[in-house]
C-alpha cells in the first residue's frame, strides 16, 4: 500500500493527548485502514476501505491500561498489533480515530508493518 503520510503519525496526531483516558486491564487500540491508493495506482472505493473498519486485524496500540497485565505478549504504545476483529470487545472513535478496546490475551502478534495482513 502506499501510504502518503505514516498511519501511526497520523493516528496519533489525530487522537491527541489519551493521558486522562484510562481503559483499565485492556489496550485502546485503533484500527489500521488502508490508504485509497495501491502501490500499483489501483484506487480503492471508499466501501472496500469502509470495511476495513469491521474486518481489519491490523491495529496500532495507542494506550495501556493502568491495570493490564500480559499473559503472552507485551506490546507497548505505537507497536502494530494483529488482534481479531471479533476479540476486541468494544469499538468506539476517539476524535474521529476508530478504535477497539482488547484485552491483551487476544493480541495474536506484535508487527512492524500493518500491510502486512488482511
């Protein structure tokens, strides 16, 4: 996918300061969509990219609950994490950012690219 600018500097500008959000023993995680354009200058239409909302299991972690504790894997703040849409037990946007809450024993792996996977 070609990207214009980077998702997660994207992401985290726009969700801003998360310091008074605290999501208890689970991650605040948002959702990866892809850009409009591949790499190959296929332009994607803007349901194909709608359903990135619902079925993308590439999120990036914006936040760690206070109280989280990590059976298997720890990911930290800005890491790419692949978690099963249907895991994340609530979807909510956060200043126009769509996000998931997840408990950390359902982040299946830690990523460095979220292209990666669908």
């Amino acid at each position: 996918m070609l990207h214009e600018v980077d998702p997660k500097e994207a992401i985290f500008k726009d969700i801003g300061d998360l310091s008074d959000y605290d999501c208890g023993d689970e991650l605040l995680v948002a959702i990866y969509q892809r850009p409009e354009k591949t790499q190959g200058g296929i332009v994607l239409v803007p349901k194909n990219r709608e359903e990135d909302w619902y079925q993308s299991k590439a999120h990036l972690v914006v936040k760690v609950g206070s109280l989280c504790t990590f059976p298997f894997l720890k990911p930290q703040v800005g890491d790419w994490v692949v978690i099963r849409p249907s895991d994340a037990n609530f979807s909510l946007d956060i200043r126009n950012v769509r996000c998931r809450h997840a408990h950390p024993k359902f982040v299946r792996a830690i990523i460095k690219d979220p292209t990666i996977i669908w």
